[in-house]
C-alpha cells in the first residue's frame, strides 16, 4: 500500500514538472521592454551628437530625461568615446605640448620621447573613462552620461555643470553622489604610476593627475551644457534663423 502511494505521488510530482517545463516562458513586463527600446534608441541619437561636427558629445542627454542604460551600453558608449579619432587627436595635441615643455625629461625629445608622451596622455584619458564612465557605475548603478539642464539663469546652469562632477543620476533616475567618476580619476591617476618615470610617481603627483582630469571634465560638462545656446543664438544672429530654434539639437 504505501509503495503505491510513493508511486502516485511521484507520477503527480512528475506529471506537475512536465507541464511547467512545457509552458510558454513568461513574457516580460511590457514596460522593461518599451524601457530597454527607448534606451537604445537614444543611445543611437546621442552617438551622432558632436559639436561644430568634430568634437564627440556622446554622453549628454540633451533633453535632460532619458531611460536608464545597461552595463553593455554603458561600455559600448565607452567605448564608442574613447577611440574616437578626436581622443586620438586631443593625446596627440598634448603630447606635443609636453614634448615643446620638455616635460618628463628622460623620456628625451626624440619621436620615440613623443610616442611616449602620447602613450601617457591616450592612457590617462583611457583609464579615467573606463573605470568613471564604465565599470564603476556598471557595479554602482550610476548613469555617466550628463543631464543637460537647458533653463534658467547663468549662474544656475553653470553651477548645475560644476556639481556633474561631484553628482550623477542612478539608473533609478535619482541624483546621487558621484561615487563613480571621483574613484574613477583616483584609479586612473593611481594606474598611471606604472607607466611615467620614476620620477613622476607618487601620492602627490597622483592626486595631481586626477585633479587635472576632474579639471577637464568640468570644462566638459560647461560645454555640454551651454553649446546648444551658443548655436543657437549664432543661427539666430548670422544665418536668421527664426527665434524656435531648437537649442536641443547639435
């Protein structure tokens, strides 16, 4: 007796699983969808922003809302950023900088000197972006793309672009510190030790890298934010172009 209740029990265990596994999968919630489409489809628009058609403005969110983005777009946009030709060209500039200021002396003035020159200037920006703009706030949740404020005063909005640095939207959309990009530039000027002479190594030369990289994503943010009024008073002024303008368009 108790062996057939053991076998009908486990033939209704059995019959149970085999309806489960042959039921269709449950569909995802139509908003996560329409969420996830939304994102992609402003990523595409945000991929083809650059200003005065050269210089990439890829992570700004001119309209100031946008749907949060996954871990892969954000190391897509990363990516997308970081070899872009105007990168190359911005480590290029200033590696000629430093090789005119003879900076880093025993690297000497050679071409092999400015290879390495630019090697350091390319890494810099390379490391700061990785782990600012991608690991970081993949692990942390945070959004590194900039939220165009686009009203208000001068002072406000300049403010407003000065505090990116400092604080970002989570991917649940609220403002929060910017844990990601503050440890970012620290990383990044922490790696660059590895590759400067011995020399230019050290906590205070460290903490000098990652300030000046701060110092650039602030002039950054201050022309991502004020770039769409410059054109647009520019066609307003010299092409009369009529007053609706739309300042949200590169």
């Amino acid at each position: 007796m108790k062996i057939r209740i053991l076998l009908a029990l486990t033939a209704a265990l059995a019959t149970s699983a085999i309806s489960r596994a042959q039921l269709p999968p449950t569909p995802a919630p139509q908003h996560q969808e329409d969420k996830k489409t939304q994102a992609e489809r402003e990523l595409q628009q945000e991929e083809q922003q650059r200003m005065a058609g050269i210089v990439p403005a890829f992570r700004v969110v001119l309209s100031g809302t946008a749907a949060p983005i996954s871990p892969r777009q954000k190391f897509d946009l990363f990516v997308k950023d970081a070899f872009d030709p105007f990168a190359f060209a911005v480590a290029g500039a200033d590696a000629a900088w430093q090789q005119y200021r003879d900076d880093y002396p025993t690297w000497g003035t050679e071409a092999d000197g400015f290879g390495k020159r630019f090697a350091g200037a390319f890494g810099d920006e390379l490391d700061g972006n990785l782990w600012g703009r991608a690991i970081l706030p993949s692990v942390l949740h945070q959004d590194p793309r900039y939220f165009r404020l686009g009203h208000g005063g001068f002072g406000k909005r300049f403010g407003y672009s000065l505090a990116s640095i400092v604080r970002c939207k989570g991917d649940n959309g609220k403002w929060q510190p910017n844990y990601s990009l503050v440890a970012g530039d620290l990383i990044a000027g922490a790696v660059s030790n590895v590759y400067y002479p011995a020399s230019s190594r050290g906590i205070g030369v460290t903490f000098q890298r990652s300030f000046t990289v701060v110092g650039i994503g602030a002039v950054s943010s201050f022309a991502d934010e004020f770039y769409p009024d410059i054109v647009s008073a520019f066609n307003r002024t010299f092409k009369h172009k009529p007053k609706t303008y739309d300042p949200n368009k590169y």
